[in-house]
C-alpha cells in the first residue's frame, strides 16, 4: 500500500530526475517535482513502480501527462501488471499551480480508482523518494518565493480569467505578485528608446505611459519615479502620466495609499529612489505627493476598449502567461487601437503568428513589441 512521510523543512533529499518525464523502478525513485505534481504508479506486490511528472505549461500539459500515462501502463502490462491493478497516488503540487493536480486528477481518474492524495497545496518545492517495495513516498520540501514563482501558463479563456481575476484569483491560481522596478528590459527600453523617441518625435506633447495590470501598484511608482528622472535629466518640458490600472478593485485602493512594505534588499537597492521620492521608515516605504501627481489609479478589465488613447508606451507584464492566444490577441489588439505611433507595447509570451497577425515589430533586446 502506498503510504507517506513527510520530512521536516530542513530535511533534504537529493533527486536525480526532474522536469518532465515518467521514470521506472524496482528500487528507490529520486524526483525533484518543484511546485508540480506527480503520480506515483505501484505494482501490488511493489517490485515495480513509476513517478510521472511534468512542468508543462497548460497547453502541453494534458498532451504530455496522457503520452506518460499511457507508456507507463503499456510498461506495467508488459511486466504482468494491468492498469486496474495498480496502486496509484497523487503528491505535491504548490497553490499556485494548483490546476496542475486538478487537471492530473481529471486524466488519471477514469483508469485509477482508489487514488491516494498526499500533500497537497502550500507555497513548496518539493523532492521526493518513492520506494515501491515498501510503498513509502517520502516528501522534502522548501518553502517557495511566490514571487520567484513562474507559473508557467493556467491558458484561461478571456471569460473566465477577467471574471478569476476580478476576485483576486483565477484557475486555482493567486496571480497579483509584484515588485519595483520588475522588468528591467522595459526600464532600459524606456532610457535607451521610448522616452528618446518621444522627445524627438513630439516634445511637447505629453508622455503617457500606461501599466495595465499593476497589481498593487509598486509598479506604477517605479515607472512614474523612472520616467520623471529621464525627463528631468532630458530637461524635457513635456507633461507626463502613468496611468495605472487593475482588473482587482481591492489591489487599486490599496495602490492610492502609496505606502509599501518593501523588503530589505529592495531598500537596499532602490533607497536612493524611495528617499527622492518619499520616505523610508523600517521597512515601509510611503511615497510623496510630488510623484504622486504623476500616477492616476483606476479599475479596468483588460477585456475593454480602452477609451483613452495616446499611449506612447503600455507595460502589461506578467500576466499573458496566465491567458490563452485568443484573449492575449483580444489584449494586443485593444492596445495597438490606445498607442500613438511609434507605439511600444511590453507583454508577456506571444507567439510569432500573433505578432506577425498584428504587423507588430518584435524588439528583441528590449522583449517589447512596437507599433509602426
Ligand atoms: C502577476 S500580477 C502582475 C503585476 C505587475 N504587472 C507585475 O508584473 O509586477 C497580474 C495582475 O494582472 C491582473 N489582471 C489579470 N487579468 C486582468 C484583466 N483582464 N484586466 C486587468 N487586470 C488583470 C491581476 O489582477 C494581477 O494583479
């Protein structure tokens, strides 16, 4: 019978597989599983097992998961096992890739029944020992970073990601981390081409800037802060706005305080920023009222038409990954129709037939796409 044993957080358990795979054995399974989640396969009298696993993003999830499942049943038949006799048992998977243990349970139900779940949920990554003799699947796991975190892709439909992340939260998955100062790309695009453009081009008219997806807002203060350092230094004499707006009403009041909690190394690492343009405390950091003139707040569902226009740059980051190519295509396509040409949009993942659909130009150095 499968049983289990979780080790304390500090226990530590080398691991010779990761990734994506189904690996076989008579004697101890070694899997670095991470945030995912594995199924564990036993013969009954435990001379033979499998642990499957995959990091697939949610488009070749399923495809993958059932390509395993079913190689692995094909080797336990040929070693005089079939499907219905095997023991089977669900491990792992972090809160934010719940969808992965949700969506393993749908594909494995129908040809497992009596599934065994074991530590499911938390923020973890996890290694495990699966020893099919004895049945004992031991767990290690390490509390995770939520915001080293990648969730990879939850490949939700335009309906029901806005309608997730109105709520806070969409597929099983809490998506509104955030830092300053994120996208460093976008930031050297900003320096090196997109405020340069708009000083050339029009340098009078004002420099709207957009962070659509700002979550709770230290984005919107780190692009505002920037921007007005670039300008100031340019000796530019145009207005500028960042306009920074979020599906999660919650998180948009919370942004209008303009007082964070900042970690040390942020503090660190920006207090030069933090200092000019507010002031630190401990830990929290509390903007003052010269940038935030600069910075209007607002709700909005990306889904929209955006009324307003004129955008010489929109940053949406971190949150294709979480939506399927129809809805990340209905977002490009409602932000070409808000920028002023040339017009620079930062996003996540987008494919080529996308970008080449939309007569987007790809700046590779910057990961930032612009409209001619
Ligand atoms: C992971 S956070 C990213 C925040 C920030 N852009 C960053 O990179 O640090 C994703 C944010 O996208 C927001 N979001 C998701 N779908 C949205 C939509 N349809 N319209 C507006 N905001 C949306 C969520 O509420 C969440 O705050």
């Amino acid at each position: 019978m499968i049983s289990f044993k979780l080790l304390s957080e500090a226990g530590h358990l080398p691991a010779i597989n990761k990734g994506t795979g189904a690996w076989f054995g008579s004697k101890t399974l070694n899997v670095d599983i991470g945030q995912n989640t594995v199924l564990l396969l036993r013969s009954p009298d435990g001379s033979f097992g499998a642990a499957i696993s995959s990091s697939d993003s949610a488009n070749a999830y399923k495809q993958t998961l059932v390509h395993l499942i079913k190689t692995t049943v094909a080797r336990f038949s040929r070693e005089g096992f079939p499907a219905a006799l095997m023991e089977a048992a669900i491990v792992g998977g972090a809160d934010n890739a719940r969808w992965k243990w949700d969506r393993m349970l749908e594909i494995v139900k129908n040809d497992f029944t009596n599934i065994k779940k074991f530590d499911e949920g938390g923020l973890y990554y996890r290694t495990i020992h699966f020893d099919p003799k004895s049945g004992l699947v031991t767990v290690a796991r390490k509390q995770a970073n939520p915001n080293d975190w990648n969730p990879a892709s939850a490949n939700l439909s335009l309906e029901s990601g806005t309608k997730g992340f109105s709520e806070g939260h969409a597929g099983g998955v809490v998506a509104n981390a955030t830092r300053f100062f994120r996208e460093k790309t976008s930031f050297t695009a900003l320096r090196e081409v997109v405020i340069p453009t708009h000083l050339a081009e029009t340098p009078d008219e004002p420099f709207l800037f957009w962070s659509a997806a700002c979550s709770a807002g230290a984005e919107a203060y780190s692009y505002a802060m920037y921007i007005h350092r670039l300008l100031t230094r340019a000796k530019a004499t145009c207005p500028f706005k960042v306009f920074a707006t979020d599906i999660n009403q919650k998180l948009i009041e919370g942004a209008k305080n303009g007082e964070y909690k900042a970690n040390k190394n942020d503090i660190k690492e920006y207090r030069a920023y933090f200092q000019r343009y507010g002031e630190i405390s401990g830990e929290t950091v509390r903007f003052g009222k010269e940038i935030r003139q600069f910075i209007s707040f607002g709700t909005f569902d990306l889904k929209q038409r955006p009324r307003r226009k004129g955008f010489r740059m929109i940053v949406c980051a971190n949150v294709f990954q979480y939506y399927d190519d129809e809805a990340r295509t209905h977002f490009l396509e409602n932000f070409i129709s808000a920028v002023r040409r040339p017009g620079y949009i930062f996003v996540g993942p987008v494919r080529d037939p996308i970008i080449h659909a939309l007569r987007l130009k790809k700046l590779a150095k910057y990961k930032m796409l612009m409209v001619e």
